[in-house]
C-alpha cells in the first residue's frame, strides 16, 4: 500500500480550485481502481488532489461525489453480475419448490451464486480500502468535523443497501439478494444435515460479509446484518427440521438410536457454529436442540416400549442410560422424568421379588417330621433346609442382588447424581417396607450368615456382608421389629452355640449401634454380658463344688447360663403352640439333678443376695453316658454291653433318668412320665418322638409303634438299641420351618404393639416435661417425628396412649386455655 506525506506549502496558496476538473481526475482514477488498473496511478498526486479539496471548503461536495460515485458503480456493474449468478433452480428453491432440479444442481447452483456475491464483495472491500487512502485527509478532517461516516463505512452501507437490499428482479417482488443469499446458505446447510458436503469455507466466507455490515450507523453486535436477518431465519428454520426430526425418530428408531442421534446433532451444530457459521450462535442453536429434541421428546423416549429406560435397565444398557441422563440434565437439572422411570422400576422388580418370596411364606408348614436329619416312620424325608427358610434368604440375596445392579447403574451411567440416588433410596425403601416380613427376613439372612455362612471368608468379605444387611436395615422404616427378631434369633445362637464368632457378632451389634443408636443395641449387649458374667458363675461354682470336696464320682457337672428375664426374648426358645399368657408348669427333676440345682441356688444366693432362679428346663442340653446291657443270643454288636454318650434336651434327660430305676421289662404310660416329670404336654410329645420314633436315635420304644404319641401309650427301655457312633445327638422333633407362621406373626406384632406403646407414652412424657403446654395435633406430631427413627407411629395408637397418660393423670387436659404453637 502507498504511504503519502503532507503537501509543502498548500496551505499558504490562494485562490478556489476547479473542483469538476479535480473531480475528474479522481473520477477516472476510482474507475480504474474498480476495473482493476490501479497500478499506473500516481497515489501521491490523487492524495494531493483530494487533500486540496478538502482544504478549499470543497469536502461536502467531494464526500458526497464519492458516495453517488460508488452508488453508481454497485447498481450498474456490481449489482448486474451478481443477478446473473441467480439461476432458475436458485429462484425456485427460494418460492418454496426445487424446480425439477437435483441436490446436486441445486447445491451447484448456489455455490457459484455465493462464490460471485463472496468476490463482489472482497472486490469492494479492496477497491474502497484504495479509494479510502486517497481520501484519507477529508476522513481526518471533514468527517471528523462534520460527524459523518467514514467515506469506508459509508460504502459498507451502500454495498449493504445496493446490493444486499435491492430486489432479483425489476417486477413487483419484494425477494431481494439479501433473502436470496439466507436461503441459500440455509439450503446448504440443509444439504449438509442431510449427509452431503458442501464448502464450510465458502459459507464463511458470506457469514464474515454479514457479520461486517450493520443495519445502522451504530455498530455493535446487535446491529449486525447476521444477528439482525440470517440468524433469525437459520434458528427458525432449524427448530423446524429438528421438530419434523424428533418426530419422526420417535415414529421409526428405537429410544437408543434417537439419544446416539441427538447427541451427534449437538456435536454437529456445535462444530458448524465454530467452522462454517459464528461462534456467538452457538448457545442459541443449542437452546433450539435441547427444546426441539430432548425437552419435546423426553418423555416419550424414556417411556418408549421395548427400548426406553425400562429395557435399558433390565439390560444394563450402561453407555445408552448415560447418554438418556446427559440429555435429559441438559433439560432439566433435576431428571424428573429418568427419575420417575428409574423409581417405578426398582419398585416393579421389588415387588416382583416379594411376591416370589410370599408364596412359600405364606404356605402351610409340614407336620414335625424331621428326627436328626431324619423322616418319621411312614413319612417321605423332608428337604434338608425348609423351603420358607430357602424363600427368606432368597429375598435378602435378591434385593442386595438388585441394589448391586442400581448403584453400578447409579455410579457408572448417572454420575453418581445424589437426586437420582434420593430416589433409588425411597424407591428400595417403598418396596421394602410394602413387605411385612422384611424385618424378619433380613435378621434371618443374617442370622444364617453369622451361624455358618461367614466360615472361611476374609476380613473384608465378612465386612462386605455386615455392610450389606445394614444397608437394608436403613431401608427399613419399622426398627424396632427388626430389633425383636434379631434379639430372638441372637438368643437362640447365643445359648445354642450356634455362633460362629463372637467377634463378628459384636462387630454386626457396633455397627447397628452407629446407624439407629444406643437405645437398639443395649439389650443385645446385655445378652453378651450376661453369657460373660455365666461363664466366670459356671467356673466358680466347679471350684466351690471342688473346695467342698464330693468324692461322688457320678457327681452331675452343672453348666449354667444365667439370663436377666428383661433382656432376654424367652418367648424364643418356647414353642408356638404355648402363648405368652399361660404360665410355664415348673418341671420335676430327678434327685441327682434336684440336689446339684440346689446347690447353685444356695451358691448363687449368697453372692447375689434377693435375687430369684426361675429355671428354664426348655432350653437347655444335657450330655448322658448311657450302658445298654449285652442280649444273649443275638448277633454279635448285641452280645456285649455298649456305651454311647447321648446329647440331649433338658426335658429329654429328666424322661430318660427316670428309667434307670425301673426293672426290666416294666414300661411308663404317656400320662405317668406326665406327672412324673410335670412336662408340658407338647413338649413331652416332641421329646417322647425324638427317643421313641427317630429310627437312629430310639433309645425307647414305643406300644404301639406309630409316628404318633397318644396318650395311651407305653414306653420302654430299648435294650437292643445300637449304633456305630459313641457320640449320638438326639434332636428334638421339630418343624424345620424358621419362618413365623400367621400365628406366630400375630403374636410378634402383639408383643411389638404392647412395647411400643410403652415407648410411645415416654416419648409423650419426654415431650410435655419439656414444653408445659402443647395442643394435641402438636404433641401428636412430635412424638412422630421423635420416633421417625425407631418406627413409624400409627397415630391412633399415639392418641389412645395420650388419653391413657390422661386418665392415669400423668397429663392434664386445659380447657379454654391458650397454647403455644
């Protein structure tokens, strides 16, 4: 580009200048700059002759000669070319038809109208940054002055309004090049969504132009031709493709498909901002999309059959679950809809596996028939592990089964979102609770796990476990339910030996502690206290016994567990056919067993001093050496006396004792050994079956020989009995179901009643003690919230204890009186 300096002297010249003459000069040289013959010009002299000019007054008049100038030459020259370039298939497109033309003609034809429209308009840019040099001096000064656009942008807003603006055609049509040129970049792009190439930078090329020229003087970016006319029309235009899109990929795709398209459309219209339109578009175009295809659509996508979020949960359809999340966020911070798919599903699947567990749950329990493993007489065996026990376990292992599924579908596909693990949270919670046997469910898988299924596990596979049945106790709502099965199936391991370890059980009670608190683990530490406490009672009472110095060689070695009767579910080991109400006929023992008992007593008394035994005969063990004679003339394991050491209940060794003082051949009836020992009926039953019925362990037998005991029948003792073990457990006849029946399970939820209403009255006392006065609505419903966190209180058990507390007069109603709210 010339450089210029200042003419010497100019300013000291007199006289006017011929402007016309002058103005030819520049004329003919502004012509020869268009048509592209600039370079035999003498730039110095042009910029002289314009700087005279203007500085004889003359800058009015040369301003506006230059603008009818390049008016001239736009309508004349630029114009015409640039019409030409409008084919029949451009004009038909832009009515609204293609014309009988192909994409390719069309795609054709619209490349060389932009590339004539691009060329005019760099032609123009480069012709008035020449003429913008020769005129620099009347830029400084008299447009300065004067405030009007430079002579540069006053051409831009020629180009702007003489080419842009003026009409295709001389008839009466109001489609002008402007219209023409949006059309045609928005059929590029059409052909582009469509899968056809097309010239990004030829588009660019008309965007630039567009973004370079302002409807007003004013220039800023809300002036802009782009912004003012093409964006408009490109953002309605694509809201309408993308609407038609959407519904039609709802009609022919599945949900996957149309989240991999919609996702690809973004990436699309995004790289299309960047390279072939403007940047600035790009949050614009986005808003489009997300309205047009996710918002419009969503619901439909997520509900959509055999392919919607329900089949991508059952099918662990993680990368296309995590696209549905994307989308729906960009949407809606809060995925309401995902949710509401994800929250009906769990509970569907939920509800699935209680109805499978309640089938065999609420099935009629066989009669007692298993004996050691074995089937009474007459019987088919029973299975080794009872079916409801089978469908409990099977529950717990479901459920933690499908919240593995939901929290790897939870942190892999949704970002690990807390509003989507809110709703997993209510919805396992939902479904849980609707079963009324989970309480029990879950302490029975724990109480299998910790009796024999953490054997040969690692610390932290045991850890995994204990983790997983608290889990599911967070889900429950009912506590304190849980509280009392657990209570009853620790007491049974705890004086069974059934645990496994001691550690691991003091381990699960220090986890409950830390998730529902002190108040539901003091009783189960108790129990552990009071086994500690019975272990030092049983070691001190040997010494005692050792210091007195019996030399009775057949001395009974006394075992004892020592229970406090407020800690311990006794009602666990007692059968179900005993209610809580009748009271327990104290049992007769033999005079060997009456002496060693009173001995504790008296042990137990001085160190204990007004504290009362109450002997609890049904739940212990004891462990016999029993000598069965040789039988002349029988086979050879017959013809020699034999020894066994039998492990039996408590009750089964008061029977069996009393069959030592009775001579050969004699026999006790049903109803003798009743009064005899004061067993309870059903319990001498059961334990009559175990020794007279079990084919391996009849150490009795039984006239007549029959599954059944009546009443009427005699019991002997069997001296042929033999066996190739020295140690023999006789069990007693038990159902193998550990599942509660219906009868069972009302009485549980009696007992759980009369317990909460004690603790529903405390919480009453708690409250009043500390707020005075409370209106009745209040009260009610801080005594829920209080034990929100133990169960669930039904407000009319909450009322009934409130007037209870009333009539009891531990409250007082006031009439007329006004109370806090």
């Amino acid at each position: 580009m010339p450089t210029f300096s200042a003419p010497q002297a100019l300013t000291g010249q007199a006289g006017d200048v011929d402007f016309e003459d002058m103005w030819a000069t520049l004329s003919s040289s502004f012509h020869e700059i268009h048509t592209k013959n600039a370079s035999k010009l003498s730039f110095e002299e042009l910029y002289r002759t314009a700087y005279k000019l203007v500085l004889k007054k003359k800058g009015e008049i040369l301003y506006d000669r230059v603008k009818d100038f390049e008016k001239e030459w736009l309508s004349t020259n630029v114009r015409t070319r640039i019409r030409n370039l409008l084919s029949a298939s451009l004009l038909a497109s832009s009515a609204g038809g293609m014309g009988g033309t192909t994409v390719n003609e069309k795609r054709a034809g619209g490349e060389r109208f932009l590339k004539g429209l691009k060329q005019a308009w760099e032609d123009h840019n480069l012709c008035m940054s020449m003429t913008t040099d020769v005129l620099m001096y009347m830029d400084r000064v008299y447009c300065l002055d004067q405030r009007r656009p430079s002579i540069f942008k006053a051409s831009m807003g020629l180009f702007r309004d003489h080419i842009l603006g003026s009409k295709i055609a001389e008839e009466p049509d109001n489609t002008t090049i402007s219209t023409m040129l949006t059309s045609v970049i928005l059929d590029q792009i059409r052909m582009e969504r469509d899968g056809d190439i097309i010239d990004k930078n030829l588009i660019r090329s008309c965007v630039y132009m567009l973004e370079g020229l302002y409807v007003a003087e004013e220039e800023n970016e809300s002036t802009k031709l782009y912004t003012n006319y093409f964006e408009p029309e490109f953002l309605d235009a694509s809201r309408m493709f993308y609407r038609a899109e959407g519904d039609s990929l709802l009609t022919e795709a599945d949900a996957g498909t149309f989240c991999r398209n919609t996702k690809k459309r973004i990436s699309e219209e995004q790289d299309r901002c960047r390279s072939t339109l403007s940047p600035l578009t790009a949050p614009k175009i986005k808003l489009v999309l997300e309205q047009e295809l996710i918002k419009n659509n969503i619901h439909e996508v997520i509900c959509m059959e055999g392919s919607g979020a329900k089949f991508m949960l059952d099918n662990d359809k993680v990368e296309e679950l995590q696209m549905l999340y994307d989308l729906e966020s960009k949407v809606d911070p809060a995925k309401e809809e995902l949710k509401k798919a994800v929250q009906k599903r769990v509970v569907e699947l939920g509800n699935k596996i209680n109805k499978a567990a309640s089938v065999p749950s609420q099935a009629q329990a066989p009669a007692p028939v298993e004996v050691n493993g074995e089937s009474a007489k007459g019987e088919a065996k029973a299975p080794p592990v009872n079916l409801q026990t089978v469908a409990a376990i099977k529950w717990v292992d479901d459920v933690l089964q499908l919240k593995d599924k939901y929290d790897a579908i939870w942190s892999r596909a949704f970002d690990s979102d807390q509003g989507l693990q809110t709703a997993l949270t209510r919805s396992f919670s939902e479904f849980i609770n609707t079963f009324q046997r989970s309480s029990e469910f879950i302490s029975l898988f724990l109480d299998e796990n910790l009796k024999k299924g953490l054997k040969g596990k690692t610390e932290n596979e045991v850890d995994a476990v204990l983790e997983k049945a608290i889990t599911l106790l967070r889900y429950v709502q009912d506590k304190d339910m849980f509280e009392r099965y657990y209570k009853k199936h620790l007491c049974r391991r705890l004086l069974m030996g059934k645990s496994l370890s001691t550690e691991v059980e003091k381990q699960m009670i220090s986890r409950m502690k830390m998730e529902v608190g002190t108040h539901f683990t003091q009783k189960l530490e108790g129990m552990f206290k009071d086994m500690t406490v019975s272990e030092d009672l049983s070691t001190n009472f040997k010494s005692h016994v050792a210091r007195l110095g019996d030399p009775d060689p057949r001395r009974v070695e006394l075992g004892i567990n020592v229970l406090t009767s407020t800690v311990w579910p006794l009602e666990a080991i007692a059968p179900s056919s005993n209610t809580t109400d009748e009271v327990r006929p104290k049992c007769i023992f033999p005079p060997a067993i009456e002496r060693i008992k009173q001995g504790f007593e008296n042990f137990y008394a001085e160190k204990h001093n007004g504290r009362v035994l109450d002997w609890q005969a049904n739940m212990g063990t004891a462990d016999i050496r029993a000598v069965f004679p040789k039988v002349q003339g029988r086979e050879a394991t017959l013809s020699k006396e034999r020894k066994h050491e039998l492990n039996v209940s408590t009750y089964a060794m008061v029977i069996l004792l009393h069959f030592n003082d009775l001579p050969p051949g004699e026999s006790y009836t049903f109803e003798e050994l009743r009064a005899r020992t004061n067993i309870p009926q059903n319990e001498l039953t059961r334990n009559l079956q175990s020794l007279a019925v079990a084919p391996k362990t009849r150490v009795l037998i039984k006239e007549p020989m029959s599954k059944d005991v009546k009443s009427t029948d005699r019991f002997f003792f069997n001296e042929n009995f033999h066996s190739k073990f020295l140690k023999i457990k006789v069990g007693v006849v038990t159902s193998a179901n550990k599942v509660e029946g219906d009868k069972e399970r009302t009485e549980t939820e009696k007992r759980n009643n009369d317990t909460r209403a004690g603790v529903i009255e405390a919480a009453v006392v708690r409250i009043m003690k500390q707020r005075k006065k409370l209106s009745h609505q209040l009260l009610i419903n801080e005594v829920i919230t209080q034990l929100a966190s133990r169960f669930q209180p039904d407000i009319h058990m909450v009322k009934k204890r409130i007037e209870s507390l009333i009539e009891r007069e531990y409250l007082q109603r006031l009439e007329n009186s006004s109370v806090p709210t």
